[in-house]
C-alpha cells in the first residue's frame, strides 16, 4: 500500500471517496439504467433461476444517434438468486448509428460510456469509447475488470459515422475528442 492510500484511508471522508473509486461506484458512467430486451435461458436449474443470456441496450450519452446493445451471462442457482454470484466475464456488444450523429460534448479517448457491477464487491462490466480519427470511426469495446486482476475477455464494435437522411455531410470525431 502506498504512503499516500494510507494517508488517505486515515481521513474518513477521503477513505470513503478511494473505495467508492476502487468499488466503481465514483463518477457519471450509470447515468442511465440499460433497457433489457430480452433473457435466454441457457442452463435449466431445479427450483432456483436457471443460469440465462441478458441482451440490453443502451444509448450513447455523448453521441447521440449510436446504441449499443450487449449481451451478459447471469447466473442461476442459489447464488444467482440470493445476488452474490460473481458472473463471468463472456460479454458481448454491437453499436450501430441509428440515427443523424451529433455529438453533445467533447470526450476523452477511453472515456467509459457505461459501468456495472458484476459482483458483490471487486468486478465490474465497462463500455468505453474511442475515436479513430483516421478512418472517423466511433470505436466500442466492452471488457470486465478486477480490483486485483484483470480479465483479458473482451469485444470491440465500431460504427463509421456516416451522413444520415438528406444531409450528405457526416461529423467527424477528431473534432469533439479532447
């Protein structure tokens, strides 16, 4: 532990702030709640829920006219049932323009589109954005971290910004990166 998180964790207020920011709880990310679509039971478990295939979608807060829909493992049986099953780290994602692109802020490469917790404590699901400004392609990739060690499961999705209806002029995302 360094001198500095341990100078942090003796000031409660502070403390709380690095394990909020540890636990994934800090910052904007879960500014919405996904829209679930619909559950595919994959394993049939006697008298508990059956371990099933989530598939959400969820818009882009700072790019407006990109959704992403992925699709999460969640499991089953007692644990799943009583909410401490660590869910694995199999996810999947697809982003498409849906829509005229605009962009309602700059962003950060990296930046994190959306954050959830996928167990009790230490793991989480993160959907973050990128820009290849060389081709203006908007670039997605989902994965799941841990406190202590990560996981290498990952998808990447990308959706070229393309004109959309009469306009025949697209943005580009070079011009919105910070």
């Amino acid at each position: 532990m360094t001198r500095a998180v341990r100078a942090a964790l003796r000031s409660p207020p502070l403390a709380a702030l690095v394990l909020a920011g540890a636990l994934g709880l800090a910052g904007p990310a879960r500014a919405q709640e996904p829209d679930l679509i619909f559950r595919k039971s994959t394993v049939w478990n006697f008298l508990t829920p059956d371990d099933k295939l989530a598939t959400y979608g969820i818009d882009d807060p700072v790019v407006a006219g990109v959704a992403c829909h992925y699709t999460v493992p969640e499991k089953g049986g007692m644990k799943g049932m009583l909410g401490v099953a660590e869910e694995v780290s199999d996810i999947s994602i697809a982003c498409r323009q849906i829509g005229p692109i605009s962009f309602r802020s700059k962003f950060g490469q990296g930046d994190v589109v959306y954050r959830e917790s996928r167990s009790l404590i230490f793991k989480k699901m993160q959907i973050v954005r990128g820009c290849d400004t060389r081709r203006n392609v908007l670039v997605y990739l989902v994965y799941s971290d841990k406190l202590i060690d990560g996981s290498p499961k990952n998808s990447t999705s990308t959706v070229p910004i393309m004109p959309w209806g009469a306009t025949n002029e697209a943005p580009k995302c070079a011009d919105y990166l910070k």
